[in-house]
C-alpha cells in the first residue's frame, strides 16, 4: 500500500509539473481574440517636431468586429506618442507610439490592447498579419524607410526608426494593427 501511494505522489507531481511548465509555455496572449485593422494615418509624424504625450489618432478604412462590437469604418483609433527621439547628427531617430481607445462615431470609447504591424505608403494593398506573429521586426524598406519594431506583449503599440534621418511619415499613410480587448476592461465608455 506504502509503495503505490508513493507511485500516485510521485505521478501526481510530475502532471502538476507538465501542467505548470506548459503554462508557461502558453504566449500569454494567445487567448485573446485578435482583430486586424487597417487604418489611415490622420495628421503627420515627424521625429524632428513631435513631443512626447502628442495625441495620434488612425482612422479604420473598412469595419471590423472587436470583442463582440462592431467598429464601423471611420472609426477612430486614439493614441499618444510615449517617446521621441530626433536623428541629430545623423543618428538614429525613434518614435515609439500606443494606440489604447478606439472612439465610436456615437463618443463611446472602448479600451484596445493595439499592435501595429505594418506601416506602408497611402495606397498600399496591405495583406494579412502571418498569424501566431507576436513580434514584428521590419526593417527599413525602400517604400518608406523606416523601421518598425513591436510586440503583442510591449506597452506600446510599436517603435518606428530611421538611421540617419528624422522619421517623417505623412497623413493618409497606412498602419496595419492587431486588436486585442484590454484584460479586465469594462468594455465601452462614454467618451468626451
């Protein structure tokens, strides 16, 4: 009876053990339904004018459903720039965005978890996020020169960069997002 009891513990440990360790395992957001959204870019950005705590809002160029919401288009997706930094002597410059509300036509607010994943000139035909990417690593490309870095798990939405040279990014340019609801959000508000 001594010898099964200690073949249960020990099998009872090594499942709560597999168990554990494929929690941890699990990308923290995998859970959370993604929404992508393609917007457009509603006033300019530049590393040589820009401050942070800067409002930056991206209007979405079709509808899409978001946590069981509909977000029609002409949505706005409001955000700030938490960082900036200018080129100087040709250094590299770096702007790094979050984008955390999206505002209704009606003035409701609704909290967003917000990943951009691509940026692109106006006019370009932006496919799909490879899906299970948690982080984007684009580096500089002759569309527009300029780097992105970001991650489902950063704070922010992502970090733009250009070296030797000022990030400048026009209005009507394309950002691509993935959506995530805010963990714990009440959902949507009231917005001014």
């Amino acid at each position: 009876m001594k010898e099964t009891m200690k073949y249960l513990g020990i099998a009872a440990t090594a499942l709560v053990l597999t168990l554990f360790a494929a929690a941890e395992d699990t990308p923290r957001n995998s859970t959370a339904p993604l929404a992508v959204a393609n917007t457009e870019l509603q006033s300019k950005l530049d590393t040589k004018t820009a401050k942070q705590g800067d409002p930056v809002t991206a209007r979405l160029t079709g509808s899409i459903r978001f946590a069981g919401t509909e977000l029609p288009r002409h949505t706005l997706l409001i955000g700030h720039i938490d960082s900036v930094q200018p080129s100087g002597n040709n250094g590299v410059a770096k702007l790094v965005l979050t984008f955390d509300q999206a505002r209704l036509a009606d003035g409701k607010q609704i909290a967003i978890k917000s990943t951009i994943v691509a940026v692109s000139p106006q006019g370009t035909n932006l496919l799909p996020p490879t899906p299970g990417e948690e982080k984007v690593e684009q580096q500089p490309s002759s569309a527009h020169g300029y780097g992105l870095t970001s991650s489902l798990d950063d704070a922010s939405s992502g970090t733009l960069t250009a070296n030797g040279k000022d990030v400048h990014i026009g209005t009507g340019t394309e950002l691509q997002f993935e959506l995530a609801p805010v963990a714990g959000s009440a959902g949507a508000s009231t917005g001014n």
